[in-house]
C-alpha cells in the first residue's frame, strides 16, 4: 500500500488568533484524537511530531545554516498508509487538532525503490 507524508502546514494568508483551548476543549480534542487514531490504527505508519533544531549536513563540515525557517512554516509531520491520494487525503482531513484555522495539511506520495 502507498505511503504519503502529511506535513501540516502554517497557510500565509491566514492570520492566527491566539486564543488557547481551555483544558475542557483540549480534553475533548485528545478524546476526538484518540478516536480517529483507532479508526485508522491500520493507515498510521508513524504518528510523527514537531520539527526541532537542524544542522546542514554535507561532504565537508557541518554547518549550522544558512537553514530554511522550515520550523515557521511545517508545524509537524505524520506518515500515513493508504490505497490512493484520495484515500490519504480523507484521512488527514478527518484528523482532530490537524487541519484548524490557519492550517493545512499537504498530503505527498512517498516513492520508495523497489
């Protein structure tokens, strides 16, 4: 079955409102998440999680940059299993807490050699 990495993503024109989920709500959300993880258990590869600190890595010396701000604009990654695109699209919109206002998730084929 295809993989496709889900990379939720900070859309630009979005302006983000600031206001924080009150425990109740954020409660509610991890019921929701939970829900939708054991809907899917079978099409999450690897759950992922935010992006941290990064190095260049080359033939020479390691650099600390020049790096893209990816951190800025990748808010965190997830693997899913799929049958299509489509399929792998569903599943992403369907995930709590994931596509909210001001976010996006970009649903990319993994092409693995075979």
């Amino acid at each position: 079955m295809p993989k496709y990495l889900c990379l939720q993503r900070n859309l630009a024109s979005a302006t983000p409102s600031g206001d924080k989920p009150s425990p109740a709500q954020m409660q509610a959300m991890y019921a929701k998440f939970n829900d939708w993880r054991e809907k899917f258990q079978t099409n999450l590869v690897d759950l992922g999680g935010r992006l941290g600190a990064g190095r260049i890595a080359t033939a020479g010396p390691t650099t600390d940059g020049p790096l893209v701000e990816v951190k800025e604009l990748v808010g965190g990654y997830m693997i899913i299993s799929a049958d299509s695109l489509e399929a792998a699209l569903g599943i992403a919109r369907e995930c709590p807490g994931l596509v909210r206002p001001g976010s996006g998730v970009e649903v990319i084929e993994i092409h693995s050699p075979q």
